[in-house]
C-alpha cells in the first residue's frame, strides 16, 4: 500500500516537469556540487569554509533543484552564483553547470542562451594572468570554443524543435483545410421565410 503512494506521489511530481532531460541533469549536478563541496570541506580546502561560499554553494543547489521544475526561471541563479563560486574556491562542478545551464537556456530561448555564454566566457576570462601574450592567446580561444559548445547545441536543439513545432501547425492547418465545408446552401426541403 505505502509503495502506490510513493508510486502516486512520484507520477504527480513528475507531471510537472516539462523538460525531463534538464530535470535529470539538474538532479545529477546538484548531487554533483553537493558531493564535491562536502568533499572539498571535508579536505579542507581553502575557501571552501567560508559563510560566503557556503551560501554560494546553496543558492546553486537550489537553482538546480528548481530548474528541475522551473528551468527558464531557476538556471540564471543556478548559472551566476556558478560562476561566482567557480572564480572562488578551486571546484569543477560548478564549471560543468555553467556549461550546462548556458546550453539549456539557449534551448529554451536563443537570446537568453547568447547572455549566458558571453557570462560564463567572461567569467572565464578572469583567470588569465599568464604574462606570455601567446599563452593568454591560446587560453582565450581554447575558452571560447569551450564555451561555444553548449551555446551552439543549445541553438541546434532550439532550431529543431522550433521546426518540428512549425511542422505540427502546418500539419494541422492542412488538416483543417482539408476537412468538408459544411453546405450552407438552403436545401430543397426548407420553407424560404
């Protein structure tokens, strides 16, 4: 009996996910930044300790948690406080979900998706101090085509899916065309009045 309920209660909260492969992702990350910031605390790595990173790390568990249900509204959080906990203590998660959200929010909406690429290869950025200008070079362009990738994905999947939603109206005007126009003739059998 407890196993339909939980059964019940997992099909209601899934009928509110509109995106399942984002929903997923956002649940992997999140465990991701979790395990990773928990380990980092644990090996006391520095920064990781702060009231400040620890807030950090937070509000990126909660953008994923509601970009599970939320994606255009909950993954910008979930994509700057990233970016802010990237440039402070030395994870890797919290580069894969700037990768992953700037690559959502161009499926979702392509401007939205421009933003958040020119935010995270900004944030990027940040980090050149190498003073060999061929270096700095280098490092800039292997960040672009870094943060390119899930920008153009985005944009490929957001294409697809704008042409399959433009190839279901097309279908169903045909559909609505083709169907018979009721005679609006009068028939020999009603009275003229």
């Amino acid at each position: 009996m407890s196993s339909n309920r939980m059964t019940a209660g997992f099909v209601r909260l899934g009928s509110h996910i509109e995106h399942p492969v984002i929903a997923a992702s956002c649940a992997v990350l999140s465990v991701a930044v979790l395990a990773e910031y928990v380990f980092s605390m644990a090996a006391r790595v520095p920064g990781t300790a702060t009231v400040r990173d620890s807030v950090l790390a937070l509000a990126v568990l909660a953008g994923l948690v509601g970009g599970m249900f939320r994606p255009d509204r909950f993954l910008w959080p979930a994509l700057v406080t990233g970016v802010i906990l990237m440039l402070d203590v030395p994870m890797v998660t919290p580069i894969a979900i700037g990768v992953a959200c700037a690559g959502f929010l161009t499926y979702l909406d392509a401007r939205a998706g421009v933003i958040a690429t020119v935010i995270l290869l900004a944030s990027s950025l940040f980090g050149f101090t190498e003073p060999d200008e061929s270096r700095r070079m280098v490092a800039a362009v292997q960040s672009l085509t870094f943060c390119c990738v899930p920008f153009l994905a985005g944009l490929l999947l957001h294409v697809m899916r704008q042409r399959d939603h433009d190839s279901y109206l097309l279908q169903r005007q045909r559909k609505r065309e083709a169907r018979p126009v009721a005679c609006t003739a009068p028939s020999a059998t009603t009275w003229p009045t």
